[in-house]
C-alpha cells in the first residue's frame, strides 16, 4: 500500500502515526511486551489523547520469532486463522539490558535498543540479518477512514527479496507491488492463484506474516531502500525466521505451517488430458491412451477435463451419459492398462446442476447477509459456492467425491478456488470473508484429498490444485494456471513455479506446451523437455488437443525420450522428495536457494535446480539456443544427455539440437537411476544403478525410498582419493557409473554389498 508521497510526505487522504520509542514494557515467561507511543513522551501530561501500539514478542518454535503490533485489542477474532505447529515446551530467553533488550530464540535473536528512536535488529548465530527502524512501526489510515497496520524492515545494500507464493513478475521482488490475495488472472500478469505471505531474503531470513486476509507489500517500490508490508486491520503479526541459509530457514517454516507429504511414484509419471473444451468421447478417449501406448509412450494418468459432465451443469458430478454411457466400463479399460484416472472438478455448483436444489434448500451454498444463496454469472450460470466451514456441506460434498472414487477414480483435478467473494456475505461458522478468500483453497483441497484417503488409503491421497494459501503445501500437487502457448508464457511459468518453490511448497507442474491457444511443433518439444524435468508433468489445453503425433514425429520422439527420462531417474526424484518431506526444500530450486555462496545464481531464473544434484536449463527459443550459468564447485559438470563436461564458475551459450538441452549432473554427486524407464510402481532397491558424477575426496550419500517415498536404503560413496568404497544399504544387487570428465565412464555391473572401486585418472 503506497501511502507516501516521496519521503516526507504524506499522500493526500491518508494519515499516519508511527511507533516513536518504547515507553513502557513487560517481561513474562515467554513474552516481552512494549508500548510505542506515537511521540516521545516526557511527563504524564503528554500521555493524554493520543494513541498507543502495543508490541507483543513471543517464539513459537526455536529459530522463529513473532512480532505482534497493535493498535486497538478489542476486534472480534472470527477466523479462520492459519493452523501452527507451535512448540509449546520451547521456552525463548529474554535478557534485559540497560541499553536493550535481548529476545532469544535458540540461534536467533532480536535486539531491540532502548532509546528515543524504535531500532530492532536481527541476528542468526550472532550474525547481523536485519533491521527495523526509525519509521517503520506503523498505524495508517486510508482516505476511507480504514485502518491498516504495517511494519517495514531496511533492505541492506546488495539484498534481494525472494518467494511471496507463485507470481510470474521477475524472480528477484525488488521493485515490485504485491498483494496477497488469491485471483484467477493466468499467468500474464502480477496476480496469482497462489498468494503466500512469506519472503526470503538472500541475507538468509524469511519474513512471514501471520494472517489469511489481504497483505500489502512494497518491495522497494515506496521506499527503495524498504521492504514494508501493511494488513487493513487492527493487527499485524509477522515472524523472524532464522537460518545458516534459505534451505534451513524453509525447514523452520514448513515445521510451522506443514510439511509436504511423500507421494506415490506414479503420480511423477505423464499425465494426459482431454483438455478443456475440446470434443471428446470414450473412442476419443482411448484413441490417445492407445496412441501413446502404440508408440511405446508410458503414461502414468489420463485426465478428464470438465466435459465429462454436461456442460452448464457443472459441477453435477455425473458422468454425462449421451457420451459415457458406461463410467465404469471406459475406467476398467484404462486401469487394465495399467493407468489412473483423474477428473476436473470444483466447489462451485450451477443453478441447472441436479445438486444446486438440495444444497440451497440445505443451507450449504456460501450466502449473502441476508440469508439469500449468493451466486453469480461468471463461471457458470447462477453459479453458488459450497461453503465448507459447514461440516455437513462436508459430508454432502465428499458423498459425491466417494461415489466416483468407488466408480474407479483415482484422484481430483482441483480447479478453481480463487473467486471467493468477500462482499455482503456469511459463512456457516461466521468466518470473517476477508479472510476465508484466501483461506477458502485450504479447506477445499483438504476435504477432497481427507475423501481420497479415505477410500483409497492415505498413501495414495493427492490432488492436482490451482488455488492455495499458507498450509496448502501439505495438499499437493498444485500446478501454475492459464498459461499461453508462447515462448514468453513458458518463461513467466519457470518464474512462478521458482517463486513457488521459496514460498514452501515441494511439488509443483505447469501445462505443458501451454494452456490458451495452440503451440508450434517447437514449442511443444521445448515444453515438453521442461514439463518432464519438473517435479510432476501433465500435458493439457484450452481448444486444442495435446497429445505429441500432432506435432509430428520429432515430438513423439521426445516426448518418449523424456518421459522415459523421467521415470528412469525416478529413484533420484523420490529421494528428492523425502527431502521436500523432512525439510521443506522443493525438488524444484531455483539456483539461489541450492548456491546461496554463489553472487552469480542470486538473479537466474531461466535454469533451476531439479533436486540437489541436477541443473536444467530450458530453451525459450526456436533456435535452440541456450544460455546458462554453471555454479562454482569443485570438479567439472558433466551432461546426463551428452556426456559433454562443463566447468564451473562461467556462462555458457550453446546451442542444442532438438532432443537435447543443458541437463547437468553436479561434480561430486550420487544419482540413483531405476531399472526400467517405463514403469512408476516398482522395487526400487531391485538392481538400480549408483552413477557417481566427478567424485570428489570424502563422503556422499543418497537415500533410496520405496515407490510412495518412505526411505528403505542408502549409498554412501568414500574417496579416498585413489578408491571408491561404495557402501549400499538393503540393496540387493546394483550397478555401478563412475563418470569423471574427459575418461570413459567406469561401469561395474551386478554388484552385492560393499565395494571397493579404482578411479581410473
């Protein structure tokens, strides 16, 4: 919210009142509150008429600390707030010193100076982070009499601010005005389906502000050396997350607000889809299911698009019978095949749906104040909304979901959840609408994915969603909306889905080729190398089906070398993804947060990281051209595609043919790759293959899970600088590759237990 006009005025209309000095304070067990008057105050007189922010310090886990401003106590509370996984026998340390106070969160610390100005400065391991200062602390009101909160902390010279949920702007925030409030507006533009109220710095701390409703943020774009964040409210909570680097600090803020769960292994496999509003029927349906099986394509999903249904009635969750006269037959003959099914749904029901009736009469629908059901034009016609704060608008909803789960469903597309309206309405549980519009998406895709587990088992509960908030990253799998099929649109995608990824969240995908529109056989083939270099890789489309022999023979054939690709490394991706579970760190990473030594991956966001060990850098272009930058470590990179090294430290600009681009393995690594490249659902620890890229002297390791990713075994690789001791941990029997730049690669074939191998130089 821009309420200055430059830096020592005020615009017109608004008025503003900052936190001057600590006037008084108190020390609790686990708290410290101060009052910060509006002005210095001197003697009793000058306590009279005016206001007052009252600053409340807690801890809520080691290494967060949470700063809570307000300006009047008394507002009603209705929720729904963020659920926090909150340590209550962890104990802060409060010191009070003659010049300061001293806030302690294990490794993390707050000093606050006791002076005539507000100075708040943050550490991590005694390290200097960040800090508040004087007209930062903020009560303001806007020229319709609201009052927001806000806090800004100093942008240091050389910090760059990252994350803020899925936004398609530039990577690097700086300079941008970002509202935290969910909107269905593609991928084009500064909104979002997913808006999450936390930054990382490149200093190594996260910001995160603790509330659903609407979050302001100017990121030096009102003050350029500021990065300050407001709410209209009372109240404005945010929390200090500590850390030795971004990956550390997201480990601590997933442990507050959720971690990603494991997933099965077929759900990394390709997807497939009806599109949108393309014409299609079960011979249609088949046709591409056999087409991509004839042409020894592995498909892992096939999706129906909202057409399954009739049209106008969405949703009725009735399979629309003047083309699918047999569900039940058209899903037996796709699971004989080994695939699952998925359907498109969403909390939004027409006025001609059969269930629109049942749920008014119910009280199920979200209605206005007045009692009436509140609907809309937009979408679909007389659409209303569930209102899931309802337990038995819960119940009624999940009876329909457990209806095509128990038909042969396997799993949901989640569409939509962002339209939540705010204006003149009530929920069930009297929820405060500002606040539900961003909270809405949580609720949706948990109560979808609780259906899920319930019948199917918790192992195989996922969802592929496009809205979501804080928490939602415990509901996977979110995929980046509407894109267009151009070259620009699959690069705004890269960016939000990099965003995302420092926003929490582990698992993210994207339309391959593009949503709007249709794509050039380039294009296509491009896309394609990236959706299947992502943590999860659907096809899908608007008006025009996406299935690869329309973009001719060159796409068949990278669309099979890819996928198979994919599945072959998907030991690797799965071992990635017990990390994403334990610790929050995506499998899809932007350079930044896995080479944060590095100044030279501090802007890149046209490569990412896929786990750890393997950097992918696609082509935005028709030329085949690419430009990237390879880290500074130790020992050469080496392709996975070609086998061509890469030293580190410097830009490269190549140029690719059209069934390869930069897939780089990290020097010093282990990558475990399966035994078969068209398959998900297998015994991972049966003969898979340990390739070992440029093994520096010491110890690497690899975890090897099962294929829903509970961790089963492990390799440990030991140079000692002439040999390679390779310790594997309940495999049963393994290859070995050792590739070292400029020599052959090594192998060693059918291998039991511990190994000792010579490093041919």
């Amino acid at each position: 919210m821009k309420y200055l006009n430059g830096n020592w005025l005020i615009r017109d209309g608004f008025s503003v009142d900052y936190g001057k000095s600590i006037y008084d304070y108190k020390i609790e067990k686990s708290k410290l509150t101060l009052w910060l008057p509006f002005k210095e105050i001197t003697d009793p007189g000058m306590t009279l008429d005016d206001g007052m922010l009252t600053v409340e310090i807690t801890a809520p886990r080691k290494n967060i600390i949470d700063i809570k401003i307000i300006n009047f106590k008394g507002e009603v509370d209705h929720g729904p707030n963020f659920k926090l996984n909150k340590d209550v026998d962890f104990e802060p340390r409060i010191v009070e010193q003659q010049d300061k106070f001293v806030f302690i969160s294990d490794k993390t610390s707050l000093e606050i100076i006791r002076g005539s100005q507000v100075k708040f400065n943050f550490y991590y391991d005694s390290k200097f982070r960040a800090e508040v200062i004087d007209r930062s602390v903020a009560r303001i009101f806007d020229p319709q009499g609201h009052v927001h909160v806000s806090n800004s902390f100093v942008l240091q010279p050389g910090e760059k601010i990252y994350g803020l949920g899925e936004r398609f702007s530039n990577f690097v925030k700086n300079g941008q005005e970002v509202e935290i409030w969910n909107r269905d507006g593609g991928t084009e533009t500064t909104q979002s389906y997913k808006n999450i109220p936390l930054y990382l710095s490149n200093r190594n701390y996260g910001i995160f502000v603790d509330t659903p409703e609407k979050v302001s943020y100017e990121v030096a774009s009102q003050q350029v050396d500021r990065v300050e964040f407001s709410v209209p409210s009372q109240e404005l909570s945010y929390m200090f997350i500590g850390g030795k680097d971004n990956k550390e600090v997201l480990d601590h803020y997933t442990a507050l607000t959720g971690r990603p769960p494991l997933l099965p292994a077929w759900s990394y496999g390709l997807w497939l889809t009806t599109s949108f509003t393309t014409k299609y029927d079960e011979k249609t349906v088949m046709s591409f299911i056999n087409g991509m099986l004839e042409r020894d394509i592995p498909l892992s999903v096939f999706h129906f698009d909202c057409c399954w249904m009739k049209p106008t009635e969405w949703c009725n969750f009735e399979w629309d019978p003047d083309i699918f006269p047999d569900p039940e037959g058209l899903l037996d003959k796709i699971h004989n095949k080994g695939i699952k099914v998925c359907v498109w749904i969403n909390p939004y029901i027409a006025q001609k749906s059969r269930l629109f009736e049942e749920g008014a009469q119910k009280g199920y629908f979200i209605k206005k104040t007045n009692g009436d059901v509140w609907q809309w034009d937009k979408w679909q016609a007389g659409m209303a909304i569930v209102d899931f704060t309802n337990p038995d608008a819960v119940k009624w909803y999940q009876g329909y979901l457990k209806e095509l789960l128990n038909q042969g469903v396997d799993v949901f597309k989640t569409d939509f959840g962002e339209r939540i309206p705010t204006k003149d309405v009530q929920y069930f549980d009297k929820s405060d609408p500002e606040k539900m519009h961003n909270y809405y998406p949580l609720i949706y895709n948990k109560i979808v994915i609780d259906t899920i587990a319930e019948v199917k088992g918790q192992k195989e509960a996922l969802v592929f969603a496009r809205s979501g908030t804080v928490g939602s990253q415990c509901y996977p799998v979110h995929w980046g909306g509407d894109s267009s099929s151009n070259y620009s649109s699959m690069a705004e995608t890269l960016r939000s889905g990099l965003s995302f990824g420092m926003s929490g969240f582990g698992y993210w995908s994207h339309d391959i080729s593009g949503f709007e529109e249709n794509a050039t056989p380039d294009l296509y083939n491009r896309w394609t190398q990236f959706g299947l270099l992502s943590s999860h890789s659907r096809y899908h489309g608007s008006t025009t089906y996406k299935v690869p022999w329309l973009y001719g023979e060159e796409a068949v054939e990278n669309t099979k070398k890819f996928t198979n690709l994919k599945l072959k490394l998907l030991p690797y991706l799965m071992g990635m993804s017990l990390e994403a579970h334990l610790h929050g760190t995506p499998i899809l990473r932007s350079m930044v947060l896995e080479f944060p030594d590095d100044p030279g991956t501090e802007d890149l966001d046209m490569q990412y990281m896929l786990g750890s060990n393997l950097l992918v850098a696609p082509i935005f272009n028709d030329q085949g051209e690419a430009q990237f930058y390879v880290p500074e470590t130790k020992g050469k990179w080496i392709s996975i595609l070609t086998g061509e090294a890469y030293e580190s430290g410097r830009w490269y600009k190549q140029k690719f043919d059209e069934l390869t681009l930069p897939v780089l393995a990290r020097p010093n690594s282990v990558i475990i790759t399966g035994e078969f490249d068209n398959e998900t659902m297998y015994d991972f620890t049966e003969h898979p293959t340990i390739n070992v890229f440029e093994p520096g002297d010491g110890k690497i390791e690899a975890r090897l899970t099962d294929s829903y990713g509970t961790e089963v075994g492990k390799v440990i690789v030991i140079n000692d600088g002439n040999n390679l001791l390779v310790k594997p941990q309940n495999l049963k029997t393994f290859d070995i590759r050792i590739y070292i730049a400029g020599n052959k690669v090594n192998e060693y074939k059918d291998l039991t237990g511990e190994t000792k191998l010579s490093i041919t130089k």
